[in-house]
C-alpha cells in the first residue's frame, strides 16, 4: 500500500506536475495527496524573505498537523529591472492573491518603458520536503531557477500565474506556449523538484 504524502497546495497542476516528476524518476510507493484531501489546519502566513523560508514553514507546518510527510513549494518571479521583485510577493503584486491576470498586467506595466535587452528575469522555486521524526520535523530544501526574459504582452494558455509574460532562455515562445512536457524538463519547479528526487526515493524505499 502506498505512503501518502501531503502536497501542501490546492492547485491541481502542481499535484498534476509532481506526479509526473515522480513518475519519470520510477519512484513507486507514493501517494500524493493535496491540502483539500486532508481536514484543514492553521496556515502560517507566507512571511519569510525568501522562497527558502516559506516553503520550509509550509512543509513543516503540513507535517506536524497531519503527522504525514509533506512536500512545499514557494516560488515566484524575479526580474532584474524591478530589482528582483516581485519576489515572494508574487502570488499577490497586484494586491489580491492568487489573481494572475492583474498581477500579470502590473508587471507589464511596471516594464512599459523598459528595453528588450533589459528585459531579463528568472522564475525561482524552492522546494521542502518535511519528514515528522518524533518530536522533530527533517526538512530539506531545494531551490530551482529558471531564466529568461519578459514579453511585452501576453500569449499562450497553457499553464497559470506568469506563464503567459514570460519567455524562457533559447526560446521564442512563452511558458504558456510550451507543453507541459516541455515545460517539465526546463522549468524551475521541475528543476526543484528534481534535485528533490533523491530524498524522495530513499523516503519510499524506506
């Protein structure tokens, strides 16, 4: 019988795009399970300074309410002309969170009067994987980048939050216009993700 694993989100294409990570790297044994499958407890608020921070607490905070493993991500957009916001303020720029079009439409226009070569940003995550230990939490955490640069308008409809504006390294298309195998193999979640693996592997061979 599989483990179940807590996957501290309830997005859908992030427990979608995990599970194809575990998929590819043959790693049998667990189930994931998002925050709507399990009763609800209190969420920290997401005040850390870096993705690193937030994620570690989201993990952590999964782990000892529900006494599963538990795997968190925080993770965002940093563009060099906005001096590396929004940062962890991503999910919220335009002061509502979670709403990706007007955060979206910030930027742009925060970028209005910015030149092509100027226009460099990358997409940062930073994953935790929480493991209970008795009274204590083991944390591991990751961190995955993403480069690239930002369109001067939307395009594409394939994945969510800045996906649309942003236009990855050697390509022409945005991360909305990919696939979401393509996207896998060059994005920061999967990187993180990816460098995840081997924690998760010795976790469901243990």
């Amino acid at each position: 019988m599989p483990t179940r694993v807590l996957v501290a989100s309830r997005n859908a294409k992030k427990l979608r795009e995990l599970q194809r990570v575990l998929d590819a790297a043959d790693i049998a044994g667990i189930e994931l399970v998002g925050l709507d499958a399990v009763p609800s407890y209190p969420e920290a608020p997401e005040t850390g300074a870096t993705f690193e921070e937030n994620a570690a607490a989201k993990a952590r905070d999964g782990a000892r309410a529900t006494g599963m493993a538990c795997i968190a991500d925080d993770s965002g957009l940093e563009v060099d002309a906005l001096r590396g916001m929004p940062g962890v303020l991503s999910a919220r720029w335009s002061g509502t969170h979670g709403e990706d079009a007007a955060n979206t439409a910030l930027v742009l226009a925060q970028m209005s009067d910015v030149p092509d070569p100027q226009r460099g940003a990358a997409f940062v995550s930073a994953c935790a994987f929480a493991v209970p230990e008795g009274d204590a939490v083991a944390v591991t955490v990751v961190r995955g980048e993403w480069r690239g640069a930002i369109a001067r308008s939307p395009r594409g409809e394939n994945g969510f939050g800045y996906d649309p504006v942003f236009v990855p390294e050697g390509e022409s298309r945005t991360a909305a216009e990919l696939s979401a195998e393509e996207k896998d193999a060059a994005s920061h979640r999967g990187r993180a993700l990816a460098l995840l693996v081997p924690a998760l592997a010795a976790f469901s061979a243990g």
